[in-house]
C-alpha cells in the first residue's frame, strides 16, 4: 500500500468547529492527520488560517466549495486556496433541482469553464460524487460518466466517495481504473453491513478498502480523504477510529 497522506473532512466535525474551529484543528492534527479538506473557513482569514496549518503541521489537502461559489465569486476563491497552500477544490453537490438530462449538460460546462480558469492558476478541481449521479441518462451512461467523459480530462477530475459508489450497487476500484489518472482524491468511507447501510468507521464496514487502497499507487492518487457524514459515537472518537485502521494497515 502506497504512502499516501491521509486528511479529514472538516464536514464530518462540523458541530466541533462551529464551537471551535481551532481547537477541532489541533485535535485533527494530535490523532494523526497530515491534512485536511475544508468545508468552510468559519470566517477566518486565509493568512491567519495558514499560521494556525503550518503551527500544527498540518496541510490543506483540498476545499469543497459550492458550485454557485465557484461559477460566481471564482477568482477570490483561487486566491484563497494560493494563500492556504491548497492545489486543489471540489465541487461536493449538486442541487436537486440540477438533476435533469439539462441540469447535467449545464453542470458539464460549468465545470469544463471553472476547471479551465483552475488549471492557469495551478489548481485542479475535481468533482465529488454521491448516488444519485449513478442513475442512467437517456444516453444509455450514468450521469457520472457523462460528467467524466464530457469534461476535459485535465481540467476536471473526480473525488470518489467510495461509500456513495458502493452504495449504488458500484464497485469503487472499476471506478478508479476505468479514470486512471482522474483520481487525485478519494473519499474513504466504510457502510454497515446490515440493511441500513450506515456510514462507518474505516475497517468496520463491508466496503473494499483494501481493494482502493491497494489501486491509490497505479491511479495516482494524492490524498486519501476520511469522511464520515454522520456518525453514532463522537464524531472526533469516529476519525480516530479511521486513522487507527490506517495505522494497522502500516504496523
């Protein structure tokens, strides 16, 4: 298994960082973590914001930001993620409403435009999936592949959530080597093995992590990204969890 760095979500200790988001930092960073992707700077400067990074040792591995923030307010976000030291940003949902045969086609230009002005300033960006995208269009293709194969393939990449694939009935690796090379983040997820299919910590679940991290290596991938949506014991005991499971993996 390659030596790939591992970062949190900061979406999964939402709650933490809306009481203290420095505080939920420094305890990111004592459990093991390398990175971390943002879901929200809770109104921190960029340069304030990268004292306290490079205070803990830790990096931006990538933000998520919302579509309309990218299509709109674009270039502040670019300058935001130079002043952080972070190369990469997400786009994490799409609206329901988005969701029509001409909500992807909108999607698909979208990104191509975001993801050409990204590349000139060094930035890639990168499309986060969850089910729904698994759903087949009128092409005969899920929206996920369309929204692959209809974008420039070095503008936009994908940040696969192992879960939402698996979910959908998918299997991740297939995902990560049919888009070699399109996978410089991956999102890993565990999910119950009973009916409810709730989300889970590394190593506790059905999902094949040992299958994805085994194909990181060959796929190029930069971070693997822990997130856990929703959890039923301490968020922060949850990605300790998680890093625990790595932890094994190297032992």
């Amino acid at each position: 298994m390659a030596n790939i760095p591992v970062a949190v979500q900061m979406y999964t200790l939402r709650e933490e960082s809306e009481k203290d988001f420095i505080g939920t930092l420094k305890k990111v960073a004592n459990i093991g973590y390398q990175g971390v992707e943002f879901a929200g700077y809770y109104d921190m400067s960029a340069k304030d914001l990268k004292k306290v990074m490079d205070d803990l040792g830790l990096m931006a591995a990538s933000s998520h930001i919302p579509l309309d923030t990218l299509k709109e307010d674009l270039s502040s976000v670019i300058a935001y993620q130079h002043e952080i030291g972070s190369t990469k940003l997400v786009c994490p949902f799409l609206a329901p409403e988005m969701r029509t045969e001409e909500g992807y086609s909108e999607l698909i230009r979208s990104l191509n435009d975001i993801g050409r002005e990204c590349s000139k300033e060094g930035i890639t960006l990168c499309y986060h999936n969850h089910d729904f995208e698994l759903e087949r269009l009128s092409n005969g293709k899920t929206a996920l592949e369309t929204i692959l194969d209809e974008t420039n393939p070095e503008w936009v990449k994908a940040e696969f959530d192992i879960y939402w694939l698996t979910r959908a009935g998918e299997n991740p690796v297939e995902w990560m080597k049919r888009y070699q090379d399109r996978t410089p983040l991956v999102h890993l997820k565990d999910m119950t093995t009973d009916g409810e299919q709730f989300f889970a910590e590394l190593g506790t679940g059905g999902v094949d992590l040992n299958g994805v991290l085994n194909q990181g290596e060959a796929s190029n991938v930069d971070w693997w990204i822990v997130e856990q949506d929703k959890c039923k014991r301490s968020p922060l005991e949850s990605i300790e969890m998680s890093m625990n499971y790595f932890l094994s993996k190297h032992s």
